[in-house]
C-alpha cells in the first residue's frame, strides 16, 4: 500500500490507492471512498451512501485522474476544491473486499480512497480477506529482546520490546521497580505521539501525560511497587503521522478533533488495544491498576483477559492550545475529564 501497488481481493475488481499511486496517466470510472468522507461530499442523501458503516462507490460526471481523485479523498484540500460533483453513489456486491481495502489504508497510514479498475494500472497484488485478519491478529506479536534502560525518571529501568512477522511497527515496555506479587503494577497505555512526545506540541497533552506517568511509576517503585508503560506505535490514534497533521489542517479550519478525523474518513478512534493486552500476557501480567480518562481503555483490556482492578486518573489540566481538544474528548468520547 505504502508502495502504491493496486490490490485484488477475489471476486473483486483491482483497486488502485489514491494517495501512493506512481503510474502516470491512471484514470478511472469509479472510485471507492468511505462513508464518512461521502457525507462530505454530500453524498449521504442517496440510498447506496446512507449506511456509515459502509464503503461507497462514487462515479462522477468524467472520468478521475489522479489530480481529481485526490481532490475527492483528502478533505484537508477542500477548501481549494469547493466545487467538487456532482457525484452518483452506485451499488456494488463486492463489500468485504472494499472494507478490507479501506482498512489496510489506514493501517498504512494514506487516505482512504482507491481507483477502481482504473486504466494503465501496474500488475496487482493478489490478497484475501483472510490476509487482512492474520494482519491485524494480536496473536502475531512477540517478544523480541530486552535490555537495561536507565532513563530519567528511573535509572534501574527495563525495556522490552515487542513485534511481529508482518508488522514494520515495534511497541515498547517500559519496566520501572521490582516485579512483585504483593503489588499490582501501575499500567498506562500510551499511544505514539510524534508531535506531543518529542516535539512538545500544546496541541494535545501528550507529552506531558507521558511524563506524568513515569513520574508516578518512578514513585511507586520508592514504595516498593512497580510500574509498567506500553508504547504504542499507533500515532493519530491509528491514523498515522500524516494523516495525524491533515486533521491538524482541517482543526485549523474549525472541526474538533473527533470530526476531523471522519472527515478524512477514518474511525474517530482506531487503536489496537488487543495489542496493549497482548503485550501485557507475554509478560505474565493479568491484573493491573490502569491509569487512564479513557474507559475504552478499561473495556477493551477487559475483553482481552486483563482485570483493570482499579482506574487510576490521569488528568493535567488544559492549556489554551488544548482546551478545546480535551473538552472534546470529554464531551464527545467520554474521557474521565474536569
């Protein structure tokens, strides 16, 4: 995908990505989108792009270049492309195959947006359904190695870390303090952010939770607990680094971050907590205390087989650069937040 090689799914036509295309002069009929990028493009008043939890096939009144195709799948751009249609939502009996597509786009982390047997297009590769689910199986991760790690909050750390045969992406434990029996480990979740983890954006309040959190592992142990931080290689909540920094566009434009995220028609949220879960069984770790807002968190570590004991608070404060944005994941996601 990253590549820009075409897709065929059985049963399905060939489906070329938008954003990594690379053969020149590729157009097409069709294009399939998602959903929620179809409500944009005012699209949801028609019967074949009513139902959000569907792909939407879209024909327009000529043919889509790449220009014009990635006029229609980035939003960020809308406001140099305000006249873009009139388009035709159309039927299509090859839905499986479009969701998986759709999905491995965002794992790639590029629009969610495809020709659709476009013409001129390069040799496609072949994959199933089946593909897409081994991609995404948790099961798949293992642990890779494990070193000493003196970091500022605690010079007597461990890290640990973790990957799979088919993933580029490698999460990270971070074990601060003695294991022991007596004492449940301090666990936080903490998905990658470029921006706010290294850069220090005020955007968000990553960075500083991520501090914050080793702080409080880092005490623990002083009482003779321990701590454990899992580093997530998720950036945007699964969208991606560049995905990440179109919805920044599209905040400065006026959307929240929640909208701005299905304008790009992705998920509001896409973390693989599963893999949060998995990295704590191959640990042996089965109850924990969990710092988070988020009771997402507490529910999908509990699906998976992990006992959240008790939910440890985890809130800062706002800034002016991030006021909005936490009073959205209050508001709007549910986040434990003042």
């Amino acid at each position: 995908m990253r590549h820009g090689w075409p897709l065929r799914f059985p049963d399905a036509p060939l489906l070329q990505p938008v954003e990594t295309a690379f053969v020149g002069g590729l157009t097409a009929d069709t294009m399939l989108i998602s959903a929620s990028r179809a409500v944009t493009l005012k699209l949801a008043n028609q019967l074949e792009a009513a139902n959000p939890s569907e792909p939407v096939l879209l024909r327009g009144t000529e043919l889509f270049d790449l220009a014009a195709a990635m006029a229609v799948a980035d939003p960020s751009a809308d406001l140099a492309h305000p006249l873009q249609g009139p388009f035709k939502a159309l039927t299509f009996d090859w839905r499986g195959a479009a969701a998986g597509a759709l999905d491995l786009a965002r794992i790639a982390g590029i629009l969610p947006a495809f020709l659709v047997d476009p013409r001129e297009a390069v040799e496609a590769q072949p994959i199933a359904l089946s593909d897409v689910v081994a991609l995404t199986d948790p099961h798949n991760l293992k642990l890779a190695t494990r070193a000493r790690l003196p970091v500022a909050a605690a010079e007597d750390a461990e890290i640990i870390a973790y990957r799979s045969a088919d993933d580029t992406r490698e999460h990270v434990a971070l074990v601060i303090g003695q294991r022991s029996a007596e004492h449940l480990p301090l666990v936080r979740l903490h998905s990658e952010c470029l921006t706010g983890d290294v850069l220090s954006s005020l955007k968000c309040d990553c960075g500083p939770q991520l501090d914050g959190a080793l702080a409080a592992m880092a005490e623990e142990a002083k009482q003779g607990g321990w701590g454990v931080l899992l580093y997530l290689r998720q950036e945007g909540r699964g969208i991606g680094l560049v995905n990440k920094l179109r919805a920044y566009r599209l905040q400065d434009q006026g959307h929240d971050t929640i909208d701005a995220n299905t304008r790009l028609g992705l998920p509001d949220e896409a973390r693989d907590f599963p893999v949060a879960a998995r990295m704590l069984a191959l640990m042996n770790i089965e109850r924990i205390r969990l710092m988070t807002n988020n009771p997402a968190k507490v529910d999908a570590l509990g699906s998976e087989g992990i006992e959240v004991v008790e939910r440890v608070a985890h809130s800062l404060g706002a800034g002016a650069h991030n006021e909005h944005y936490l009073a959205t994941k209050r508001d709007r996601a549910g986040h434990f937040l003042p």
